[in-house]
C-alpha cells in the first residue's frame, strides 16, 4: 500500500503551496515597480523586454498600464540613478518572479505528494480543476497503481497490487537549477 500521511501533513502542504502563491503576486508587484522606474529613467520598451527575454509587444501590452499607474500613483520622474541600473532591476525582478512560478510548481508536487487533492490546490491557486492539473500535472508524477491475477500452487485466484512512487519530476534538475549551474560554472571560468 502506498504512504499514508496524518492531516497535519496534508494541512501543512498546503500553506505552504498557498505561501508559494502569494509570493508571485509580491514578486510581480516588484517587477511592475522596476518597469516603472526603467521608463522613467528613459529605457525604452525594446530595452525592456530584452531585460526580460520577452517580445517588446508582449511586455509592452502586459506592463505598460500599470507601469504607467506606478508612476502617477508614486509620482516619481527621472530621478537619481542610470537607465542601465534600473534595467538590471528589472532583469533580476523578471527572474524573481520565475523563481516564484518554479518554487509555486515545487509546492504544488510536494501537496500532492502528501495528498493534498486537486479541488483544494486548485483553489489555493486560485483556477479551475482542470486548468491546474493541465499546468501542474506536466510537471508531476502521480503514483501509479497496477493489479494483476495469478494463480497460486493450490488453484487460488491471487490478486497483486503494485503501487509505484516516482519522484516528482520538479526534485530533479528543472530550467532554473540547469541555469543557475552554468551560471556557476561560467563564473569559476
């Protein structure tokens, strides 16, 4: 039989994962701040995108009204500081949040792992059932259950259950660790 966990694991699993989530938003809201003060100091939206490997439509459409909501709410301009430096800023808020939708991924494999249920991921993610499955489930290993007869010595009708654990494919090396070893290996070059 396959493990069974107390509801304090399955409890805890999921703060986690709802932890995991909100800290997107957080990291967002940082990225949106950082394309504000990028354009305010003159970077164009060409070099913008390059800073966040998008397409300069992409991040244009997707950061333009609230960078521009950041502004007039804040109501800074050009202020001190270079345009190279705020784009830094924005680089290393982009990669923020991907760190954030891969640690999001990570809780996610770690509460089905403890049997959190997909009705309750799916809402501390705050999505339709299927729509998280269809986005998590790629990255996860769900156990597998196989049943098979045999016959015995005697004549009797054998039933075996198997029940196969993987390891969730998120524990192995994902886009980010590889990113962060040749990061790593570059810089001891």
């Amino acid at each position: 039989m396959g493990a069974e966990y107390a509801p304090e694991d399955n409890q805890q699993a999921a703060a986690d994962l709802a932890a995991a989530h909100q800290a997107i938003y957080a990291a967002e809201a940082a990225e949106v701040r950082a394309v504000a003060v990028a354009r305010a100091r003159g970077a164009s939206w060409d070099a913008i995108a390059a800073a966040q490997s998008m397409d300069a439509a992409n991040s244009t459409r997707k950061y333009g009204p609230l960078a521009q909501q950041v502004q007039e709410a804040e109501g800074f301009d050009a202020g001190e500081g270079a345009k190279q430096d705020a784009l830094e800023a924005v680089k290393t808020a982009h990669q923020a949040v991907e760190d954030a939708e891969w640690d999001e991924i990570d809780a996610v494999a770690a509460a089905r792992f403890r049997g959190v249920p997909w009705d309750e991921v799916s809402r501390i993610v705050e999505m339709r059932q299927p729509n998280a499955v269809r986005k998590y489930g790629q990255y996860l290993a769900e156990p597998k259950v196989s049943v098979s007869f045999q016959r015995a010595s005697d004549g009797a009708l054998v039933i075996k259950e198997t029940r196969t654990v993987r390891i969730p494919r998120t524990t192995l090396p994902t886009r980010r660790t590889r990113a962060r070893q040749k990061e790593q290996v570059a810089a001891e070059l």
